[in-house]
C-alpha cells in the first residue's frame, strides 16, 4: 500500500483522486488501524472485539469499492490507482483476519 502511494504521490495522481475518495479510503485506514492497534499490546487481545474491528475496517472497504463501481468520472490511471489501493486494503484485511484465525488456533 505504501508503495502504490508512493508511486501516486511521485506521479502526481495522489492530486488527481477524486475529493469524495480520499476521505472514504482514509476511514478504511483508520479502521484497519484501530484494529491493528488491538494487536502486539502488553494485554492480551480480546478477540471478540478484535473481530468486531476487523469487520468494521471491512464495512467501509465495501462501502468505498461500492461507490467506486458506480463513479466513473476518472481517468483510467486514477481508476488504476483507486483500485490498486481498494485490493491493497483488502489484502491487509486478509491478513488480519487470516492471522487472528491463526491466532486462535494456537
């Protein structure tokens, strides 16, 4: 993820994202942060509510690739790097979710 923001920042299309984007995919990091953030703590993770979290980040990932399939005024590299970043999220999200059911195995 940091990779293709790097790549849209150098580029100059992190200007071109549309405006009603940026803060939608900016509540999805924020949400998979308050989730990551329940994990590595010095207290055990309680994981119900890490759970909770994880499907929430996942709620408003939906919520933006939602929006994305029926907004169609961006140019081709924009919809490039919109999507880029939607798999990006969705893959940490995957992740979590992957390494939490680990966790809870073990």
């Amino acid at each position: 993820m940091t990779r293709t923001l790097d790549y849209a920042l150098d580029s100059g299309e992190l200007g071109n994202l549309p405006a009603t984007f940026r803060p939608r995919f900016s509540a999805v990091l924020r949400a998979v942060a308050t989730a990551m953030g329940d994990i590595g703590q010095a207290s055990a993770t309680d994981p119900n509510l890490l759970d909770a979290k994880i499907d929430e980040a996942a709620v408003e990932l939906d919520q933006v690739q939602q929006q994305e399939r029926t907004t169609r005024e961006a140019s081709p590299a924009v919809h490039t790097s919109q999507g880029t970043l939607l798999t990006d999220a969705g893959r940490l999200l995957a992740d979590l979710r992957s390494g939490r059911q680990s966790l809870a195995r073990t």
